[in-house]
C-alpha cells in the first residue's frame, strides 16, 4: 500500500526513506495503470515474488479537469455551507459545556458559521477578481506505465506477462 504522494504508507525494513530512481529491467509496458496493476496481480496469483517488482508512471502530466463555471451564487452557497458546518460542530461543543440543555447555543453557532463562512467565501472570491472563474479537479497520470523486476527474476515475469499477453489477446 502507497500514500498519495507515492511513498509507501510504513516504512518497510530495506525499503529507502528517501526518493530514489526505480532499479530493474523492463518486463512489460502499459497504456494505463489499469493494465499495469492487472499485469502485477497476475504476478502475485502466479505466485511471483513481486517484491522484486515496480511500477513506473513514465511522461507524467499533471491534468485538470474543468467541472464548471464558478460564479457569486456557487461561491456564496459553497461558503454557507462550509460556514453551517463548522458553525453546527462548534455550536454542538458549546452545548455540551452548557449547564442547561437547550438548542441556543447549537443556533448561535451554526448562525455564525453560516455569516462567517460566507463573509470569508466572498472576500476570497472578490480577491481573484475573476481571474479564475472556474472549478477543477487536479490529477496526476502518466503517458505509459512499465513494470520493472529485479534482475534475479526479470526472465520468469517476462515469460509470466507473455502468457497473459497470450491469453487475453491485449500485448504487452
């Protein structure tokens, strides 16, 4: 299992600390991570040891998708809601430390979110100056992906990867 950022997620015994270039030989390349993942899980039924294995994202692009047009409404409302639920935790906090059990305090809380989220959603906004108006998802994809193997075992999973190539009809 990996992070995010590609480290892994505990530190394993001979595994670096810091990044470092892939080792290995070429035993197959992919058009997407799909069929690179699919490539290795066929490794690991067949009993390969795929801790001799990596994959590498090879011509990495950082692509951002637009999903839509950001305008005052979109912005105030985004704004509202984030305000209404920090407003509602905080106002749920200061109930339990009430002496009366009343809805007061959980009111004033998520009525305060609310006008602080939006005075702060407005004020960022207003700050851009519309320069940009629009909403993205950032995702990071490469233009292949190889498997590498240690040395050691690169000539088993080069003839493991040629049979599934085989079987399936898809090259390697």
């Amino acid at each position: 299992m990996s992070t995010p950022f590609g480290g892994p997620a505990r530190t394993a015994p001979g595994l670096p600390n810091l990044p470092t270039p892939p080792t290995g030989w070429p035993v197959g390349s992919y058009a997407t991570y799909e069929e690179a993942q699919r490539a290795v899980d066929h490794l690991a039924d067949s009993d390969f040891p795929v801790r001799d294995v990596t994959i590498v994202g090879v011509d990495l692009m950082l692509v951002e998708r637009v999903i839509g047009r950001l305008t005052w409404g979109r912005v105030l409302a985004s704004g509202a809601a984030s305000g209404a639920w920090f407003g509602l935790f905080v106002g749920l906090l200061l109930s339990l430390f009430s002496p009366e059990a009343s809805f007061g305090p959980i009111l004033v809380g998520l009525a305060s979110g609310i006008v602080f989220g939006l005075v702060f959603a407005a004020v960022g906004y207003g700050a851009s100056r519309g320069r940009r108006d629009f909403t993205s998802s950032s995702q990071m994809v490469a233009g292949r992906y190889d498997v590498l193997c240690q040395p050691r075992n690169a000539e088993k999973a080069r003839e493991l990867l040629a049979k599934l190539a085989m079987g399936s009809g898809n090259p390697a």
